[in-house]
C-alpha cells in the first residue's frame, strides 16, 4: 500500500496542459488547503498551507502558469510530529483577483465561495484535475488492514460537491459532516483505486489492487489451511474413536465372529490408524466405496457400545 506521501508525489508530477484543468486544479487546492486574506480596497490575499515540498512546488508552478506570483515559506508544526509545513502565499494583486474568479475560489465581486460553480467543474477533464487538487490539497490515505481514503473539506456542501464529481465516472465517494469540518471519503481497495486512477496516480491505484489481490489470495490460503487443519483433527479423532471400538471387541472376544467385511475393515484401522476413509475403502479386497467403509465402521462402533 501506497503512503499519503507517495501519493501527492505522483500525482504532482501530473501537469496539466489546459488552462481549464489548472483552473479546476487550483480551485480545488484553495477549498482545501487555502485561505483568503480581504486587505482592504478590494485586494485579496491567498495563502495554501501544504503538507509537502512536492506540492507546494506544484501550486507555485501552476500559480505561474495562470499568472499569477506566489511566495513558498516554511514553518514546523509544534503539534504531534513538528513536520515542516509549506505555505504559499499570494498578494492581492489584479491578476490574482481575476483568476481566483475564474477558478471559482472567490466571487466577480470578490466573496468567497464555499465551492466551485459548475463552469469549472463541468468538464471530465476538469472533474479529474479538481479532484487531484482535492487529493493533493488535504488527501489521506491508511491502510493496509482497513484501506481508508478522506479528503478534508471546510464544509459537507464543498465534500458533496466531491462525490457527485466522482460519480460522473462510477467511482463510488461518500460524504460525512465531522462537526469542525467534513470529508469525503473511500472506503475499500476498489473504490480507492478507481479515485487515485480517475486523479492520474495509476501508479498507486495499481498497486492498491495489487495489495488486494495479495491480501485476498493470503485470506483464501489461511482458510484452505484452517480447514485441511479442522478436517485432520476430526479425522485423527474419529479413527481413535473407532480403533477403541476394535481393541474392544477383540479384547471381548467378539471381533473374530462378526462378519467378514467388518473384520476386514476393522484389521485395515489397527493396521493405518492415520489413514482416511477413502484410503481405508481402496485397501478393502474388493475395493469398497468411501461411504461402504465409513458405514462398517460406525456398525463396528455401534456393536462395541453393546
């Protein structure tokens, strides 16, 4: 199983090449990773705060290609792990304000918008950007026990949004409100591959569905082994069972005047106490039938409890 890390890795090596797909690509960078500054006069700031150097790289070429300046800053995070976190910042310029607009990220007049309109979204092409932005911006992935996919969103309308996305191209995505924020989420090996390969990370979506394979042919090999295990315990008890039953009635004296057949049946136990039902009927002369052998048996067992 892929880690979060290799992930954003490899889908930040997937350039888009229209400007609709950068656009859909930051659109869904600033609804999950940024944050708009108002500095007055109607300028408006950007700020993307990023968990890799690989993506933070990828916005500040995309933000070029758009025309837009940024500035990359780094800072550690004093909670948990202290990792170094990149931001990017944009000034309030003209040019930012435009493509902001047109990213759907801020309104022509300049109030944020809890999500893209469907201009920028409406496209399969731009469907797939946004949603690798989404994953690149605040997308996490567990595993390999419980293969979990989210993608962190500042409301359930925004994470909603996501998941009709998704299901454009039959990729299966939920949504759930967590109070402070929300997700859209995957769960299982096919529903995360089929988003990661509908993002460009065909990498990682093949290896998750090799990990489900490996894991569902492991599963199958533990339960033929279990079950051969189970099969030889009764097998190993019931032949104790019925070697008791023979010892018995030779002790007793009986044995010598029961029919042929039982006698015959009931030497070939003494003699391969490990043997199985079939492997018993193939030594009988003539060779009898599994269910002929297991019949003499249990008429054994039942004289010997007399």
């Amino acid at each position: 199983m892929w880690s979060s890390g290799e992930i954003r890795e490899e889908l930040a090596r997937v350039a888009p090449e229209r400007r609709c797909d950068r656009l859909a690509e930051l659109s869904a960078l600033a609804h999950t990773a940024g944050s708009l500054h108002l500095r007055g006069h109607g300028e408006i700031g950007l700020h993307l705060d990023l968990s890799s150097s690989a993506v933070a790289r990828r916005a500040f070429r995309l933000l070029r290609e758009l025309g837009v300046d940024s500035e990359i800053r780094t800072y550690r995070r004093r909670a948990f792990d202290t990792a170094t976190r990149y931001q990017l910042h944009v000034e309030g310029s003209p040019a930012a304000r435009t493509v902001l607009a047109e990213a759907g990220v801020v309104s022509r007049t300049g109030a944020p918008l809890p999500h893209p309109p469907k201009r920028v979204v409406g496209r399969a092409c731009c469907r797939a950007a946004y949603i690798r932005g989404a994953l690149l911006g605040a997308g996490s992935i567990s595993g390999p026990h419980s293969s979990h996919l989210e993608i962190r969103f500042a409301s359930l309308e925004a994470a909603q949004l996501l998941v009709r996305l998704a299901a454009h191209d039959d990729v299966v995505l939920r949504a759930r409100d967590r109070g402070r924020y929300a997700i859209a989420y995957a769960k299982g090996a096919d529903a995360i591959a089929e988003t990661l390969a509908l993002a460009g990370a065909s990498d990682a979506a093949l290896a998750v569905d090799e990990h489900a394979v490996l894991g569902a042919t492991r599963a199958l090999a533990n339960r033929l082994t279990n079950a051969d295990h189970a099969n030889l315990v009764r097998t190993s008890r019931a032949a104790h069972v019925q070697l008791q039953a023979v010892r018995r009635l030779a002790a007793e004296g009986r044995l010598e005047t029961l029919p042929a057949q039982l006698r015959e049946i009931a030497d070939l136990r003494v003699r391969y106490p490990s043997s199985s039902l079939r492997e018993l009927a193939a030594r009988c002369r003539p060779p009898a039938t599994k269910a002929s052998a297991h019949r003499r048996l249990v008429r054994l067992q039942r004289l010997a409890d007399v």
